[in-house]
C-alpha cells in the first residue's frame, strides 16, 4: 500500500493497483463482520454490483471463517424494465459474484421490473427498516453518484429510503464505459436506488473505486466541496467510513 490519510472523518487507503485494493478492502470487511458477530446474531450487508467490485467480491468469497449464516445480503439499486433474468441487472451480477457462492441467511433482491415501483420501493425500504444495515460495500461513479443518486437526483436529507430515478447521461455511459451495454441507447433510463441517507445510516462504510475513469470522481469527493453535486463527498461526514482507491483513480490528487 502507497498511503493513508484522512480527509474529514473518512479514511482514505491508496493501494498499489486494484488486486491489493480488492484484498485490502476484504480484509477491512472480513474484520468488521467478525467483530460484530461477537455481539450480534444476524449481521446485515449491503453491496454494490459493477466492474469496479470484482477484486473486492472475489478476495470476500474466499474467506473460510465467515459466518454467511448469519448474514442478510442487500443490494443498493436496480434498473427498471429490464428482463428478469437480463445479464446486466444489478441482481444477476451480485448472483453470480457472491450471493450464490455463499450461504446467505437471506439475500434481498430489488425488483427491477415490478410493476408497481412505488409499492416495491415501499417493501425494500421495509426490510431496511426490519435489518437495519450494518456494513454498506460501494463503489463511486463516475459523476460521483453513490449507487444510482446522481447529482441532479442526489439528496443528503432525503425522506425515503429507496425511490424511483432517472438516470443522467454521464451515469448511463459509464455503463457504456463499464462494458456493461453495447451502446448508450440501450441503458435504461430510470432505476430503483437506495437513497443517500439509506445508505449513511450502515454502521460502516467501505468504498472501493479504482481505475483511471473514476480519477476525476476521487477528487471531487475528497478534495471538493461536501455538496450533492458530488454525492459521495458526503462519505466525508459518516465517521465509520473507509475509502479504497488504486493508483489509477487516485492520479488526480495532490500528495498528502
């Protein structure tokens, strides 16, 4: 590892490239559930599905000593409209990454294709409320969106905890960029997301972005204004939160 430093309250862990971020990264999680689950009987975790999280999930799954049993597994957001079983739904890239590689004691999908959305945000957010989060895994996009709260949708004080979205444009090329779409007229234009304080209300954060295309994201969430025009700054403020970055995405910072 490169350096540690603080910027606010988070924590920030310059890695060498995005194999020891992702091993890092584990190892903060695997220690955090292993802490808890010396006073907790269930643990509850949310996680993020998107390229930037391969090495993190891959390095998590190997964990032998993990009480997966005890766990309840969420994720952060969902297109809508896509195909139940499309390739690139949020739900089917955390399927075949984690939650069907180890036994969860429950794993909680958001229903994309509801056709009552407002009902179905209303049914997540109850189970929010019922397994209250523990851990929160993320990632950073590229306009600095914390799961699918872009900043024209981004609110630090929102009163709900998971709600309907459009998509800004910058969001859905990412996922061009990401390989997840072939072409931008593909991507979906509206998501289900866990809200700003849905996810900031997680015990701990741990947030892992690397790559050259989320530099510019890096920066502006540490080295900007605390403002939802970058909605990840707002990791600033949480005080149990942890930042993983790799070379590459930290290009554009100064040295501290």
């Amino acid at each position: 590892m490169k350096r540690r430093f603080m910027t606010d309250a988070l924590s920030v862990f310059v890695c060498d490239d995005r194999t020891e971020l992702g091993r890092l990264s584990a190892e903060a999680v695997h220690d955090k559930i292993r802490k808890l689950s010396e006073t907790k009987e269930e643990i509850n975790m949310l996680f993020a599905a998107a390229p930037s999280q391969n090495e993190f999930l891959e390095a998590l799954t190997a964990y032998e000593d993990i009480p997966w049993q005890r766990i309840n597994a969420f994720h952060m957001d969902e297109y809508i409209g896509l195909d139940h079983d499309a390739p690139q739904r949020f739900g089917t890239f955390l399927k075949e990454r984690i939650f069907d590689l180890v036994p969860f004691g429950s794993v909680n999908y958001i229903e994309g294709d509801s056709k009552e959305l407002e009902q179905e945000c209303q049914r997540y957010s109850d189970l929010l409320k019922r397994y209250p989060l523990d851990i929160a895994c993320t990632g950073i996009g590229e306009n600095g969106h914390l799961a699918f709260n872009d900043p024209p949708v981004a609110n630090f004080h929102d009163k709900k905890l998971v709600k309907v979205v459009a998509l800004d444009e910058r969001c859905r090329r990412q996922q061009v960029n990401d390989r997840c779409f072939s072409d931008i007229a593909l991507v979906p234009r509206n998501a289900l997301t866990l809200t700003i304080p849905a996810i900031m209300a997680a015990e701990y954060i741990v947030c892992m972005v690397p790559g050259l295309t989320k530099a510019e994201a890096v920066r502006d969430t540490l080295c900007g204004e605390i403002s939802e025009q970058c909605p990840a700054s707002v990791l600033r403020l949480h005080g149990a939160a942890s930042l993983y970055i790799d070379q590459d995405s930290a290009k554009l910072l100064h040295k501290r």
